[in-house]
C-alpha cells in the first residue's frame, strides 16, 4: 500500500500530469492525469474505510449540480470533470489520512526544489520560476504550504533545512503573495517562542543568496530589480510594484455577481472565456460567480472553521493555523480548487489533521497517526 499510496502522492502533490502535459506532450499527461485516478480507486478499494469528508463532498454538490443549470458547454466535458473531483474527494481523502506530516514535508520538498531546476537550467526571460507547478504563484503557495508545515515538525534540524529551502524557493517565484505570508507566519511563530524572531535572519541571508544567484544566471524579474533597489535604497517604481493588480481583476466581475447570486452564471463563467475573457483569479467569487450564494457560503465556512480551528488548536499544533491561513488568502488569488487536484488534497489533509489533533486532547494515550 505504501508504494501505491507514493505514487498518488507524487502524481497529485508533485503536479505530474500538468508538468508533462506542458513540458512533454499531451497524451502522456492525460495518460498520467486518468491513472492518477484509477490508483486513488483501487487505494480506496484496499483501504479500511472511514468517515467520509462531508464537508468535501457537500461543497462539491452543490457547487457543480447548481452551476450546471446555466452551463451551455459540452455535457460529457462537464460530467468528466464532476466525477473526476469525487473521485478526489472521497477516494484521495483514504489516501490523505494516511499521509504523515513528515510524509507531506518530504514531497513538499520535492515540488519546492524543482523550481530550484527551474531556476538553474530553465532560465526563463520572464524572469520568475514555477517549476513542476507551471504557474509562479501556485509554486509560491507551495513553498508557503512547506514552510507552513515546517512548525508542526519535532525535528529540529528537518524544520531549519525545510524553512531554507521553502523561503528561497518561494522568494524565486516572486510571488507577492508568498512574501505577504512569510512575513504573517513568522510574526505568528513568535507566539510559539520569543526566539522564532531569529526566522527574520535567516530571511536576510537566504535574500543574500537570491542576489548571488542573480550574479552567476541573473533573474531577470522587475521585481527582483525593484527588490534590489530597495535594498541598494535606489528609487524605486511605484507604479511597476503595483501592476497586474488583482483587485482590478476581480472588480470586472462583481456586476456579473450581483445579476444572478441565487444560481450564478454556470460552470466556466469565470473560468476565462466565459463572461470575461480573464479568469477570476479568486476562488470565492468563482464559486459565487459560477453557482450562487448557497455553494459560497458553504465553501467560504469550510475555510473559516479551519481558520477558527487552527486557532483552537495553535497551542499544540501551529501548523494547522499557519497553513490555513497560506490556503485561504492563496485562493483569493486563484480559481482553480476544483481542477488542482493538489490544492483539494492539502485542503483535506488540513481537515483531518483537525480531526486528529482534536482526538488527540481528548484521548492523549492513543497513537493516532505516524509521525
């Protein structure tokens, strides 16, 4: 089971199927895209079944028999993807309880350093690297997904190599929203220990050695040279930093909202290409956008009550605030939870560390989960 339990986890977390679709041709990703799901079948068949994800579930009727009312595009298209999902939802969700933090660290891992071999043999004029995630800012919620993740380890020496290597991998997307993130998680670690203040140092010198990797294959990114001048206290171009606003984005859809918020626009509508040409790069407004009120505010409490359990439970395991608070603010700049498979299997992960965490205060003598 363990290798058939690797094997979704490497296709899923490691985005294989969309990297090869990308980088080596479109019959070998969707071969990998359909075994992906035949091995999360079989893995549920073999397993010992438990509770299934409700809340998953429940957010995945609704969203999609809601918006179906109003989709206008190929049937067969639509119920593919339908199926596809639940197939995540309940049989990816056998195979995410079984998966330790150490487990989910090291694959992490893996995702993180491919943007490093990004970076190094792939330089790209854009000047901001992905790596197996091909967009920038879903390898930035990666790295902040790791270095979330890193707090929750007992292991010292893994949690310091993890927070390295999440931060200069994530500092070479560029992201903004990563940056955002690491500055709040790292405030919030202070609460764990005073001492986590020295987190900002090794900030500092992991910055050190973005500028030295800038010297030998130069990161041609304007704002990697807006950062650079910053730090050089040159002038800087504050209408460059601002730019690609996504608050501009999101404004082109509000009225498309407002018109129809029982049903929505159906499926796509904010998916590009539908009411817009643009996406709308926020996962509650397509949600809303796409399918209405009732859908939204189910999903929009999934992610409230992982925020108010992370709270709860901070105390024992911070990693769960810290990573629900990287999940929730990245899909305010992203559309794709329901056909990012990766994003939907580290919801669920975060759901049942929940559960776990919550068994574990109230009955300390059991082993709940290995480590």
């Amino acid at each position: 089971m363990k290798i058939l339990k690797y094997s979704i986890l490497a296709l899923i977390l490691l985005n294989l199927p969309a990297a090869t679709l990308k980088f080596g041709g479109g019959g070998v990703g969707s071969l990998l895209s359909y075994f992906s799901l035949v091995l999360m079948l079989l893995y549920f068949i073999l397993s010992k079944k438990g509770k299934a994800n409700v809340w998953m579930i429940v957010i995945g009727l609704s969203y999609y028999l809601i918006s179906a009312f109003q989709y206008t595009g190929d049937f067969r298209f639509f119920v593919t993807l339908f199926l596809k999902f639940f197939i995540v939802a309940i049989c990816g969700y056998e195979v995410i309880k079984d998966t330790s933090k150490k487990e989910l660290f090291y694959f992490l891992i893996i995702g993180a350093l491919s943007i490093l071999m990004h970076t190094l043999f792939f330089t790209s004029d854009y000047g901001r690297y992905s790596g197996f995630y091909i967009n920038p800012n879903v390898g930035g919620f990666i790295c902040i997904t790791g270095y979330g993740l890193s707090y929750g380890l007992k292991n010292k020496k893994m949690k310091l190599i993890g927070q390295f290597l999440f931060t200069l991998m994530g500092l070479l997307t560029f992201s903004r929203t990563f940056i955002a993130l690491w500055l709040l998680i790292n405030l919030l670690s202070i609460f764990i220990n005073i001492k986590n203040i020295k987190i900002f140092v090794l900030g500092a010198v992991i910055l050190s050695t973005l500028f030295i990797i800038d010297e030998f294959i130069g990161l041609n990114n304007p704002r990697f040279q807006q950062l650079k001048a910053l730090v050089t206290n040159e002038q800087v171009d504050r209408n460059q930093i601002s730019e690609d606003s996504r608050t501009e984005t999101w404004a082109r859809f509000y009225d498309y909202i407002l018109e129809k918020p029982i049903v929505g626009n159906g499926y796509g509508a904010f998916q590009g290409g539908g009411v817009h040409r643009l996406g709308s790069h926020n996962t509650y407004l397509l949600v809303i956008g796409e399918s209405g009120i009732v859908p939204f505010l189910i999903f929009t409490c999934l992610f409230l009550y992982l925020l108010i359990k992370g709270i709860a439970l901070f105390s024992v395991a911070p990693n769960i605030l810290m990573q629900a608070i990287g999940i929730s603010v990245f899909l305010l700049a992203n559309h794709n939870f329901f056909n990012f498979y990766y994003i939907t299997f580290l919801t669920m992960w975060l759901q049942y560390q929940v559960i776990l965490n919550e068994k574990k205060i109230h009955q300390p003598e059991k082993n709940l989960q290995p480590t």
